[in-house]
C-alpha cells in the first residue's frame, strides 16, 4: 500500500494535483502537508495506516521530512514539485509528474545513503542528500526570498553574484579531527554534485555512505573560482583550496549562522555532520 504526502504549497503543485493522484493510483492513500515542516507527520500518520511506500510530492524538503519519519520501516519515492529539484536529478527521476509516476509504478528500489546534520541545542539531526554549507552561497539563500518563486536557480545565482561585492573573510571554522581550519567559503558534501548538474566530487556517490569537505579561504577571488570551476564540472586542486574525505565534522559559523541545507536556508552557529551507515530504499531512476 502506497501513501502520496503532497504539499500544496511547492512551487509547481498543481491545484488539482491531489485528485491527479487518485485517478492515477486508486486505492493508495493521498494526504497533504498543511504547514511547512508537516511531511514528517503525514508520514508518521501513513505508517500508522499500514503504508509501506511512502511518496513525497513536492520540493526537496518536503522529500527530507518525508524520509526522515520514515527511516527504514518504508520505501520512499518522489514526484519532484520544488523550484530547482536538485535531489531529483541526483536520483535519475524526472521533474514532469507524469514520467515520475512511471518511476513509482516501476517499483525499483536503490539503496541510498544520507548524511545527518545536528545543530546545537536542537533534539534531533536533519538529513540531508545534496550538502550543508556556509559562506556566500549560503549568504544567497537566504537572501533569495520571493525572487526564488519568479526567477527559480536563477534567484541563487543573482543573489550569489551581488554577495560577492562584499568581503569575504575567513571567519568559519571547521574541525574532522586534523586541527581547526578556517574557511571564507565551506561545502560539506554528501552528493558528486552541487546546484544541479555540476560535478565537483569524483568520489561520492549517494549508493555509497561517505562525506567530502571541500572549501577556500578568504577573499572574493578564491570564492569566485571555486564557483566558476564548479559550473565547469571542474573542481581540481588550486591554492587555497582544501578538499578532504572525512567521517565526521564540526562547523563553527559566525553571527548570524546562515547556513544551507540541500538548497535550503538553514540558521545555525555550531552543527555537526556526518555521514549515515544504514541506507534509505528509494524508487529512482537511472543512477
């Protein structure tokens, strides 16, 4: 028995789309979000039912709280409804609903593995599939605001281009049992790729458990050209640059702690990541 968690508020949710999936899949259970942060109680509220494949209709969040009720008591899927949908491409599965719906009827299953990201003072850790940053990306989330609903990965890119007008200081610190280092711009990674279809890992692969750092110093230039060589798929070593495999990582951020958590605005001055040993089943595409 499948269970649909829609959220109606994702960007590209079509007004009808919860009776879309009642003609498509008669008989399974369709329930919607009804403020942010609700999937994980829909979920719940599914497993409860007796549902054992869980399916997140909407952006990459309402996939994360999805996943994060379900652990591993369900397989997951995904009809990608968001602005960018950066986990959907990581998964092979198609951003047009109707070819989406082919790989949930196709039932099959991949192993998948996240990371976790605990910030302090908080209970619980935030799973994640893409990354957690901080530093000028991480600047422009938060900055993107209504412009993210008009402009879609264009808003990031503007707002990323106008954040490095400014300075860029080395003020975050981050520690994977090496000895502090300090970072004008840091990614912590849990996917090969970063905003889409740029390759920056040649080692990460979501089948697999693991976590990459990878960051810069100071300065606006050392940013830029970690960007630049990003959208190039090209991410070798360069001065300044520091990519390091690791288990486990402590980040400091500075005041106000912006940071981003798989394309999304996270606020947060210490956290801790690391990489999940016990994999997700997840319906995807071609990997």
């Amino acid at each position: 028995m499948r269970a649909f968690v829609v959220n109606p508020g994702a960007l590209r949710c079509p007004a009808h789309f919860a009776d879309t999936l009642r003609r498509r899949f008669p008989g399974d259970t369709v329930l919607a979000t009804e403020a942010p942060g609700d999937g994980g109680r829909q979920a719940r509220r599914a497993l409860e039912e007796g549902s054992r494949t869980l399916v997140a209709c909407g952006g990459d969040g309402t996939f994360r709280e999805v996943a994060s009720a379900a652990g591993g008591r369900a397989t997951l899927g995904f009809v990608p409804l968001g602005t960018v949908n950066l986990l959907a491409l990581e998964l092979g599965i198609p951003t047009e609903p109707a070819e989406a719906f082919r790989v949930i009827e196709a039932e099959r299953p991949a192993e998948i593995y996240g990371g976790q990201c605990l910030v302090e003072g908080e209970p619980e850790s935030r799973l994640f599939f893409i990354g957690v940053s901080a530093g000028p990306d991480a600047d422009a989330v938060h900055a993107v605001g209504r412009k993210k609903r008009l402009l879609g990965r264009y808003a990031y890119a503007l707002r990323f281009l106008t954040r490095l007008v400014r300075p860029v200081a080395a003020g975050i610190r981050a520690d994977w049992g090496e000895g502090e280092r300090q970072f004008g711009e840091v990614l912590l990674l849990r996917s090969p790729h970063y905003g889409g279809r740029y390759r920056v890992s040649e080692r990460l692969d979501l089948r697999r458990p693991g976590l990459e750092v990878l960051g810069v110093g100071a300065g606006r230039a050392s940013v830029a050209r970690l960007f630049w060589d990003a959208g190039r798929s090209r991410v070798g070593d360069a001065p300044g640059r520091i990519r390091r495999e690791v288990n486990r990582v402590r980040l400091c951020v500075p005041d106000p702690g912006r940071c981003q958590i798989d394309g999304d605005a996270l606020t947060a001055s210490r956290l801790t990541l690391w990489a999940d040993r016990e994999p997700l089943r997840v319906l995807t595409g071609p990997l």
